[in-house]
C-alpha cells in the first residue's frame, strides 16, 4: 500500500510519547491547502462554541484564553491530553492542584476519543519541552475548565492512521474511520478542488450548474443500469448512468454553457476504481470544437489544482487512439516512463526463426518488442518465465526473452538464429543498453501490441517492487487521446457495432461518407483523457443533426429509436452544434492524493461487492410493501442460502 510521505511521518510521530510528539506533517500540509486556496482564509471557528481549533495554535497566541472542542487523542500518566480535532492536534495540561480537582476527574476518567470542551490559557512549554516536529510544539494550554461532552465507548478499532484495520471494518465504522487524518485530507482536498472547479466554470467561464433528474427512464446501448420500480404495474424508471441526453437538451434549450457535479449509477459491480454510483464533473456547451472542450479542461484543472503539487503543464500532449495502441498497447497509456513497443518486422525478413517466419507470413502479421532497461539485473529467471506462460495463457502468443551481456552479445534461446547484421539493427531501434532484456513477440498488430502493453506494465511493477524509481510518485502525467474508432464490434457478437464512446458521439468530419460505406472505418470526434495511465475523462462532440442520429441509431447500430424519440425531435428543432465532456471526479482526486482506492476519496462508498456494509444496503423488503409495485420477488430455489439473507 501506498501512502505518501507525510503519512509515514505522521504515523512516527504519533507513536512517540507525548512530550515528544513529532509534528504530523499532515497538518502543515492540510494548512498550506486551506491557506493557499483560498483568496481569504475560512473562519474555522465562526458561529461554534469554540474560540479556536486545536491545530492552529502557536507561540503568537500565547497568554491568549482559548476554548477548544475535540476528540482526546492520547493521555499521559494523568498529566497530559493530546486533544484533535480536522486542524491537528495540541497538548493540554491536566491541572493538578485541589481547587482543580473536578477538571483533572473529567479529563483523567474520560476515555480517549471522548468530545470534550476546554477552557483556558495558551502558555508556553517549559524549556527543553518544546516539540519543533509538532506546529503547536511549542505551546500547551494551562486548562481552567474542562466539560465532557460526549464519552466514547469502547471502539472497534482505535483512531490513528498507523493502526491497522481491514476496509471491511473501516466501512462498517465509516464515521470513525472518517476521523483518521488521511480520510480527513482527502474528503477537503475533495471539497476544495470541487469549489475551484466550480469557481472556474461559473465566475470565470459563464457556465450555469444545473441539476438534472436522476429518475428517468432507460437509455439504449452502454452500461447496465439499476432500475427503480414505480406503483404503475410494470413500469420502471433507470437511473441515468450520466445525465447524457439531458444535457444535450439543455443546449437546445439554449442553455449553452452547462455544467453539475452530477451523481451516475452503473450496476456494473464494484472494482478498486469503479462504484455502482459515482461522480463526474459534468460539462456540455454549444458553438465548440474539440480544441475549444480540451483547453476548457487544460484550464480547469490547472485552475483547480492543488497548491501544495507541482503545477500542471498545458497544453496537454496528443495522441490518437491508432499511435496509442501500437505504441502502448493500450489506449489509456501511462506516460511516465518509456518501455514502448517497437515494430521490428523489417529486421526479421528474412528470419530462420520459425515462429516469426510463421507470423510474418500472416495478414497483419508483425514482429513487435520491449526494452526492459536494467532486466537482466531486476528480473529473476522465473519472472521471465511467468511473462511467457501469461503470453501463452491469455493471449496465445509466444514470447522470446533476449538478454544483453555486459559484452552486449544476445544470451537467448535463438540467439544462434538472429544475424549480427539483424542483431545490430535490433540494437540500434531498440536502443538497447548493457542488461537490459529484450521482450520479443509476434503475430497479429493488434494482439502483439495489446500483450506488450500488458507485459509493459506489469514488467514496470516488477522493476518497481524490486527497486528501481521507474515512475516518479510527484509527477502527473496527462495525455489526450484522440481520433477513437466510432463503432468497435460488439463484444457478444462481433459482426454487429457498438459505439466506442455512446451513440450521440459525431463522427470525424472526414469520415462521414465511410458511415454509408464502411461504417467500421470511420473515426469519431471523441476524446479521453488520461492521467499517469487511467482514463479520467472522455467526452465528445455531438451528433445535432436528426437525420444523421437516426441513421447511426436504428440502421447502424439497430438499436430501438422509439426509446430516443424525445431527443430526435429536440434535434430537429434547432439543435445546435455542441460538444462536452465528463471528468470522473473520484479516480481523478483518487490519482491527486496518492490513494489506493477510489473508496478512499468517497465519504461513504460501497465495498467492493457493492454493499454499504455501515448499514446493510441493499436490504429486503417484506412482500407487503412490495405489494404496491406490483413486485414478488423470485427466490432462487437452489441457494436457500440466498434466500435467508
Ligand atoms: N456522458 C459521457 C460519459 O459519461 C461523457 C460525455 O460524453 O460527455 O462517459
């Protein structure tokens, strides 16, 4: 698990004893983003009880009189409290005198994570005390009174980022896991890049936020929707996976700079980067083109990036989805590092070796490699042979390792077969260093490409875990992908098309005439984006012309226009030309804090089955209530086990 650097320090620290408590860099960090984003600093302590919160107390402050309210994070013999609070933490003396005696009963007897408010002075540590590490080292506060607002029973699991407890756990107790510093970090960092976000669009660019239904009714094509009974017999409405079709109807209706932080739902189960409902930041506007929609995001997230990163560099890099695939296999490549794939069907021509004699001698056929840098160093020989059985297992395809000695002569199983005018050439397009190791393959373009994509990554891990700095942790990689295919062939039957993005996708204006030819050929005006190799974003500009959204409906992609009928006559009413785009708002702030889910960045997510394990979601329903929807459940008849949950 990854955990940034602040956190290691943070958990160090806190392990120590309290008079050497080691300033958590959490909190310096978590102040440099409330300081530096905003144009004024936010009033913490504005309409509450409290005077001030714990984190932000230092020597300035001292001889002031204070109120704070907190959780207690640790005691010490009795003398000492560590009290928090979202600022930080700050060191509070027990009172130990007679006249004192019911403060230091509260404040002794109260079990950590109790609330407690306390009154009293800023003083400073006596010398040699003081804690540098710490931002409020160098004070404590000297309590008058003390009042127990709440006391906490015995916890589940206790409250420190470095104790270790499993996600089941953490969601059962959301609200307590929501306590740690890290969950605390990320749900305001959240909070803030939304507020610049929207800071943005509205006050600097005109854009309107406006809101849009999400029970609505079913949309053809793309992902599996969850439906939601009504009390009219067999009706049902369907969330809407994205409030797609409504914000193409806002530009009809002349709203023409739209956007929301629009909630989606996709039944399509729960993976470390997906949630059954989930956020985009949701954008469409009229009179653009791509370039128009791409610096409208390069902005954006300039704009709204945290102060406390290196700044992102626009414009972003291109590149189309035909040079992404051959070159990386994949068409959401991480960027941070090299690893490409190389076309080296020429060198092989007229090889001996079999089969890439029998690859080359197919349609499509091509011999295609990756550099490993330092290989033969890093990977273990039974690494290279779980390389090869992957190939063999899920892609059907061979792999030829070829290591570089340090004489830079080939060690491989055929390195008697390859020429030394071939080997010198494969040197030169390689670029091949001393150690490093060749991973060669061959067959189809786009089999060989998408295996050494995969090897890319996974021999990138491989490097990572066994200690070379591959990809830099601070750097953010962003990159357009342009040019996608309109149609792919459906995965359950490859003969009919699919849309590569969704059906109001417009098509290349170069292409439009391969639509009534070959419509499989013909590129679409969609674009992803990309971030250190996950797809954060995609959009595309829009289809306005009736005519054309039937013809790619019902002749293309056969699909039922009758479902669309409402959005086809929109069209035909002066439509005008649009474009847009959605940003998934919780894998891009997932990528910004460094964190290892997409449930890290969620306040309250769905585990990984798609359950909310806090309170039991989804639940059943007696038949009764049921009744109303005209809805009786049919139970599995073979898994009474299903049936009793
Ligand atoms: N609605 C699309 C999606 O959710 C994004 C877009 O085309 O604007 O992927």
């Amino acid at each position: 698990m990854y955990f940034p650097s602040w956190l290691s320090q943070l958990y160090k620290g806190l392990s120590r004893p309290i008079r050497r408590t080691t300033q958590p860099i959490w909190c310096s960090l978590y102040r440099r983003l409330v300081q530096s984003s905003q144009r004024r600093n936010p009033e913490f302590n504005s309409f509450a009880v409290r005077t001030n919160t714990c984190g932000e107390l230092r020597s300035s402050h001292l001889g002031q009189e204070v109120t704070l309210c907190g959780w207690i994070q640790y005691r010490r013999q009795n003398t000492f409290l560590v009290l928090r609070d979202f600022h930080g933490l700050v060191q509070v003396v027990i009172p130990q005198d007679e006249s004192a005696a019911s403060v230091k009963k509260i404040l002794c007897e109260a079990p950590v994570e109790s609330v407690v408010r306390v009154s009293g002075t800023v003083i400073s540590r006596p010398a040699g005390q003081e804690n540098p590490k710490m931002p409020t080292g160098e004070i404590e506060i000297k309590v008058k009174t003390a009042e127990l607002l709440n006391a906490c029973k015995k916890l589940p699991f206790e409250i420190k980022d470095f104790m270790k407890k499993t996600e089941a756990l953490r969601l059962q107790y959301r609200y307590l896991d929501l306590r740690s510093f890290q969950m605390q970090y990320n749900l305001r960092l959240r909070s803030q890049m939304v507020m610049k976000m929207r800071e943005y669009l509205c006050n600097l660019h005109g854009f309107v936020d406006i809101e849009t239904p999400t029970l609505f009714k079913r949309t053809p094509g793309g992902a599996k929707e969850f439906l939601v009974p009504s009390r009219e017999p067999g009706k049902f409405y369907s969330l809407p996976q994205s409030p797609q079709q409504f914000k193409q109807l806002l530009m009809v209706g002349g709203l023409d700079r739209y956007f929301q932080v629009a909630r989606c739902y996709r039944d399509e189960g729960s993976r470390p980067d997906r949630q059954p409902e989930f956020t985009q930041i949701d954008i469409e506007m009229s009179f653009v083109d791509q370039t128009g929609i791409q610096s409208l995001i390069e902005g954006l997230l300039q704009y709204s990036w945290p102060n406390d990163k290196d700044p992102v560099v626009v414009p972003f890099p291109t590149v189309t989805f035909t040079e992404a695939l051959a070159t990386y296999g994949t068409d959401k490549p991480d960027t941070r590092f090299g690893m490409k794939i190389i076309d080296i069907s020429d060198v092989f021509g007229n090889t001996e070796i079999g089969f890439l004699q029998d690859a080359l001698s197919k349609p499509h056929g091509t011999v295609k490699a990756i550099c490993i840098p330092e290989g033969a160093k890093y990977l273990k020989r039974k690494d290279i042979e779980s390389i090869r059985k992957f190939a063999a297992d899920h892609f059907n395809q061979e792999i030829l390792p070829v290591f570089l000695n340090a004489n830079r002569n080939w060690n491989s199983p055929v390195a008697n077969f390859i020429m030394e005018s071939q080997r010198l050439e494969l040197i030169r397009l390689m670029d091949t260093q001393e150690e490093d190791v060749v991973l060669l393959t061959a067959g189809e373009h786009n089999k060989a490409c998408s295996l050494l994509g995969k090897l890319r990554l996974e021999c990138a891990d491989l490097l990572e875990t066994r200690g070379m700095v591959l990809r830099d942790p601070t750097l953010f990689s962003f990159l357009w992908v342009v040019d996608f295919p309109l149609f792919l062939p459906k995965e359950e039957n490859p003969r009919e098309l699919e849309s590569a993005h969704h059906p109001f996708t417009a098509p290349h204006p170069s292409d439009i005439h391969l639509l009534y030819t070959e419509p499989k050929k013909a590129r679409s005006q969609h674009y992803d984006l990309v971030l250190n190799g996950n797809e954060i974003g995609g959009g595309s500009i829009r289809i306005h012309n009736a005519e054309l959204q039937r013809y790619i409906l019902a002749t293309l992609l056969k699909e039922d226009v009758k479902m669309l009928s409402h959005l086809l006559q929109a069209l035909d009413y002066g439509a005008p030309p649009h474009g847009g785009i959605a940003l998934g708002l919780d894998r891009l702030i997932c990528l910004v804090t460094g964190s290892p889910s997409i449930r890290d960045v969620i306040a309250f997510p769905k585990s990984f089955r798609g359950h909310d394990l806090m309170s039991n979601a989804p639940d059943s329903i007696p038949p009764e209530e049921l009744k109303p929807y005209h809805i009786r459940v049919s139970w599995p008849t073979d898994s009474k086990a299903e049936r009793a949950h």
